[in-house]
C-alpha cells in the first residue's frame, strides 16, 4: 500500500492505510513501516532492519532505507554483469568491515571535560540540528546542562541504560 516513493520524501505528510483500513498521515519513515504489511521476503528484511535502528538509535530509519535500497541497486549491476550473489555478499562484509575499521579512526571532537556545559554543547549540536533546525544552539545548551546536572559523581559507574 506504500510505494517506495512515499517513504524517500522526506518532510513530505504521506497517507498510509494500513491493513484495518485505519488512515494514517504521516511523514515518519518508521511509523509508515510499522503501518505496512510486508509481504517480499527482502522487504521484510528491510523493514526489521528500520526497526531495528529505530529502537536501538530512535532514528535514523530514512537512512536504512536510502543504504539498503543503494546496496541492492549496485548488487543488481554486479549480477547483471554476472557476479554470483554470494561473490557480492563476501564483498558487503569485506567493505563493512573496512568500513567499521575505518569509522574507529574518526573522530570530529574528543570531550576531555564531561562536566563542561560549552563542551558538551559543542558535540550534541549536531545531533540536535537533525531534528530541531535553528534551534540547535539554544537546545544543545539546555541538554548539556541537564546532562551535566544528572551526571554521577564517578562517570566510570555512568549506566548508559
């Protein structure tokens, strides 16, 4: 009931029906997903992988899609060019691991002070832009200085839970 379009527009209010025939407008790529009935095995796959990511992170399901939907177009040149399905499989893992390899390495701004409110601010503004455009100064402020109000004493004892 949901075209590939729909999910891929981003900040666009989509119409969903789901299969009670309740209405659903919506612009959230996890919730129109969670909405759907999947049926192809690939697109359930899919759609366990956004839901994944949107209870371990609490976004980034727009992303998932946009990288599966990427990986499965690049696999279908390689199949056309007659590379064997599990020859392109091994090549995802190897570049997955290069990538996580990789992605240890970088880093855009250490915080050696956790209890600095303009520290932390400087890291979580970025974040918060994602979602709260233009207010991300003003936001990023109030979330550091609760985050540095509700941080224990000893951070080693620091439950991320």
């Amino acid at each position: 009931m949901v075209s590939s379009a729909a999910i891929n527009c981003k900040g666009m209010n989509k119409m969903v029906i789901n299969h009670l025939e309740k209405l659903f407008v919506t612009s959230d790529a996890a919730t129109i997903v969670k909405e759907s009935d999947v049926h192809h095995p690939a697109a359930k796959m899919i759609a366990q992988a956004a839901k994944t990511m949107e209870d371990e992170c609490g976004d980034a399901t727009n992303l998932v899609f946009t990288m599966c939907g990427e990986l499965m177009a690049q696999a279908q040149g390689l199949i056309q060019m007659g590379l064997h399905p599990s020859e392109i499989l091994i090549g995802y893992e190897k570049a997955g691991n290069r990538a996580l390899g990789l992605l240890e390495k970088l880093t855009a701004y250490e915080v050696k002070n956790h209890r600095d409110v303009q520290e932390l601010a400087r890291c979580i503004k970025s974040t918060i832009a994602s979602k709260q455009f233009g207010l991300e100064d003003f936001l990023a402020g109030l979330v550091a200085q609760a985050a540095v109000h509700t941080m224990p004493s000893d951070l080693n004892k620091f439950n991320i839970d």
